[in-house]
C-alpha cells in the first residue's frame, strides 16, 4: 500500500495546512488558502492518479464502496457553485452506485467528487470481475491523504510524482 500525498515528509504535523476544501479562506501559516490554490493541488492529485493508472495500464475503475455525503463546500453564488460542481459532476454523484464501472472520462470528476468530501468511494480495478483481489485501488482517507493499493511497484514514479507537488510513501 501506498499514501500519495501533498504533504511534504518533513513538515507534515509541524506545520498548520489545510486539509480539505472547506478551509478555503481560512489563514494557514499566515497565508489565506484560495479556491485557486485549493483546484490546483486537487488537479495534482487527479493527474497523479490518471500517471499511475497509466502506468498499471488501467482503463477503468469500479466503484466497490460509496456513501453520500453533503456538499463540503458551497460557493458564494449559485453560478460560482455551477462552476464548480458542473452538471456532469453533479449527475455522476447523483446517479453512481456500488458495481459502476466508470470510463476514463468519468474518473476525474470522480476523483474531484470524492477529494471534495461530497463522496466517499473506493476505487477498484479487477482484471476479471470473478477476480477476488483487485489489482489496484483508490481512495481518500482523512485529511487529504490518497491511499493507493498496487500490485505492482509503485516507486519508479516517485521523481513523476514530485513535479506534481505529490510525494508517493510506502
């Protein structure tokens, strides 16, 4: 298993971050933390997770756990709340159950989904739907950490990674 993460090894838990989209606004070592910044890093971990799917060869994923959660975050405006949360996100969340298998367009906003705390889902992918194991897995776990479940090694895109301000731990 693997965290994927925005936290820097060593500063995380000496230093005051956010740690998920309803601290938009708030001062965090004396810096207001901006929706702009906020979509940056959640662009971050998205193509972080389509570079490892791509690595692994992964077309799709299943959903094999979900629940429903509130909107996390609302923005001021009903058009800035439109931007944010487009029609086909909004749709996805409404219409996707447990067995879903969702297509490489459908991922990201998936992903976006769950990063903002408005699902909780698991991610799977199973190179036969008998399979009993999967061979790669994805979810979001407290405080902004990605855990990442592989098959197979994970660590020749560590260096990738950190261009993306993400940090791959075993």
């Amino acid at each position: 298993m693997y965290n994927v993460t925005k936290y820097h090894p060593e500063t995380r838990g000496k230093i005051d971050e956010w740690t998920e989209i309803s601290d938009i606004d708030q001062t965090f070592e004396g810096v207001v933390f901006t929706l702009e910044e906020y979509l940056r890093m959640e662009s971050n971990y998205v193509k972080a997770i389509e570079r490892i799917m791509g690595y692994l060869g992964v077309k799709t994923l299943t959903v094999s756990y979900l629940e429903r959660r509130d909107y996390a975050y609302r923005a001021s405006s009903k058009c800035a709340f439109n931007a944010l949360y487009p029609i086909r996100m909004r749709d996805l969340r409404k219409k996707v159950k447990p067995g879903k298998v969702l297509s490489r367009d459908q991922i990201p906003n998936m992903l976006r989904l769950m990063l903002r705390n408005t699902l909780y889902a698991e991610l799977e992918y199973k190179v036969n739907e008998s399979d009993e194991e999967y061979r790669f897995k994805v979810f979001f776990g407290y405080d902004y950490m990605m855990g990442v479940h592989s098959m197979n090694d994970l660590s020749p895109l560590r260096h990738e990674l950190l261009h993306l301000d993400m940090y791959l731990e075993d």
